[in-house]
C-alpha cells in the first residue's frame, strides 16, 4: 500500500514537471511552485528530482536545486530512522 502510494506520487510529480515545462513553453498558466514543492514534501522528491533533470526544467533556480534534494535527504534520513533505529 505504501510502495503504491510513494510510486504515485512520484510519477504525478515527474508528469506535472512535464507539463509545467510545456506551460512554459507555450506561455500558458503555469502549475504553481508551491504544488510541486508540496509533492516532493509528500514523497515526490525522487520524481522531481527526475523531471527537473530529464524535462530540464526548473534548473536555473535555487529554490529548486538545493531545495529538493535537501527534502530528500531529510525524508531518506527519515526513513532510515524509522526502519533501523
């Protein structure tokens, strides 16, 4: 059930990278900074992470760059925590 919900999460938020990217491109509305920042807090990290890479978007931004992996690393440590401590 878990291992379901973490890959949902992560290929909405891989997807939605897509299509903001696309939003962009074509100068229509864009999906907000703070919904994909909320799907990485919520488990998307990894998918983000991938859609900034392989759609190349976003990369030019701080808060992106060192924000998502920085959520990451805290929800691996986390994890780590909760399974072996």
């Amino acid at each position: 059930m878990f291992a379901t919900y973490i890959l949902t999460v992560n290929l909405i938020t891989f997807l939605l990278f897509g299509l903001d990217k696309r939003r962009a491109h074509n100068g229509r509305r864009r999906i907000p900074e703070k919904t994909l920042f909320a799907l990485a807090l919520a488990g998307g990290a990894p998918g983000a992470l991938a859609g900034m890479r392989f759609f190349r978007h976003k990369t030019r931004h701080r808060t992106f760059t060192l924000g998502l992996p920085a959520i990451l690393l805290v929800q691996l440590l986390m994890a780590y925590y909760y399974y072996f401590m």
